[in-house]
C-alpha cells in the first residue's frame, strides 16, 4: 500500500478530531488588533513556530511518535505528564483533552491499533491530543518524523484557516502566505528533531496572555 495515504490521512481536516473548532489565541491577536493583515499574520505564525512550536510542542510530539513506534510505555507515560502539566491556560488544557479524547475514539474503532498500543490508551483518564497522534501514528505505521511533519502542517493549515474567518484573506492569498511560511515550518521541524530532551522549553508569554484573554473574548468563533 502506498504510505503515503496514511500520511494524508493523518494530516487531513478530515479526521475527525475537531481541530478546527480552534484558534489558539490567533482569534483573540486578530481582535485585539495584534494581526491585522498579511504582514502581521506572517509574524505571528512564524514567531510561534520558530520561539513556541519549535523548542517544545514539537519537539514533546515528536518525543511522543518515537516512544509510541517503540513501545516504550514508561517513557510514553513520562511525556504524556509533562504534556498535561505544560498546558499553561483552561483553553489550551481543554484543547488538548478535547481532542485526544476524540482521537480515542477514533483509534478505538480502528483494527490496525495493536493490543499494547490499546491497553495503553485504556488505562489514561484523559488522554490529550500528541498522545493520540503518536499512537495514530504507530497504527498506520508512520514515521515520527512523518507524524511530527503531518502535525506541524495540520498546525499550519488550520491556522491559515482561521486568518480566512477572521480576516480578509481570500484564499489565493493565504496559498502566497503558505509559500513564505513553509520554509520556517521545514526550519521549526528541524530543529525539533535537534533539540536536547533536556532543554526543552519555550517562554510565550505573549501566547499565554492571548490565550487567556480569549477566556473571556465578548464574541467568538473560536474555542481557544
């Protein structure tokens, strides 16, 4: 079969995981007039995948895809920890278990999750969205960088989206914004493939305090 189906059905909006449903703070940047058009989106998007994405999400992602392919069960179980206790607002947190418990539900309806791989994802409370993705990963036998390069560009895409709700961005220019950002997204992904497990981190105040003030945005489309 060719692997490449997997790969897109990972990363398509399709799978049914709801991430569209939110911005991630960029909702909240675009009210507040911190995005506004296509230069300010560029440097939002490219600021959170080179000073957020790159030293922490994806590298912590990608931590989970190896442990996963591995089965190293005790070392899956350390970075679903850290990932729940990195989760720094309600939105984020709720974000993250929203959409792992949907991807639960989706792996266990699936033949091709293997019997470890199941009993692992039995015995969470609250699964959240990395640890779906790597063990979606292992099922449909794809590389962690393969999933890493599949999550950072589903990451991207739903972004862009929400910039055509919010924003006027037609969608030709959303593909020109695409061809400026897909070498920072190669850039993000390889240097979290790089980075030192003991060095993760990332200090995003500014997302921190964005994504807190969407908490209590007047109106919105999105969940976070």
């Amino acid at each position: 079969m060719n692997p490449a189906w997997a790969l897109l059905r990972l990363a398509s909006p399709q799978l049914p995981i709801g991430g569209y449903s939110y911005s991630q703070g960029l909702e909240m940047a675009v009210d507040n007039g911190r995005v506004h058009d296509t230069a300010s989106a560029r440097r939002w998007i490219g600021d959170q995948l080179l000073l957020n994405l790159a030293r922490f999400e994806a590298p912590l992602l990608l931590a989970h895809c190896v442990a996963a392919g591995a089965g190293d069960w005790a070392g899956l179980q350390q970075h679903c920890d850290e990932h729940r206790a990195s989760r720094e607002t309600r939105e984020l947190h709720q974000e993250s278990r929203q959409m792992g418990y949907s991807l639960q539900q989706l792996l266990n309806g699936l033949p091709e999750l293997d019997a470890p791989a199941r009993t692992f994802l039995d015995r969470q409370d609250e699964p959240h969205l990395a640890l779906g993705w790597a063990l979606a990963a292992r099922a449909w036998h794809i590389s962690a960088q393969d999933a890493l390069a599949a999550w950072l560009w589903s990451w991207l895409e739903n972004q862009l989206a929400v910039l055509m709700k919010t924003l006027p961005l037609g969608q030709q220019a959303a593909q020109r914004l695409t061809s400026e950002l897909l070498p920072l997204l190669q850039q993000a992904q390889q240097e979290a493939s790089r980075i030192n497990p003991e060095h993760l981190g990332s200090a995003a105040f500014g997302l921190s305090l964005t994504c807190m003030a969407h908490e209590r945005q007047y109106s919105r489309l999105f969940r976070s």
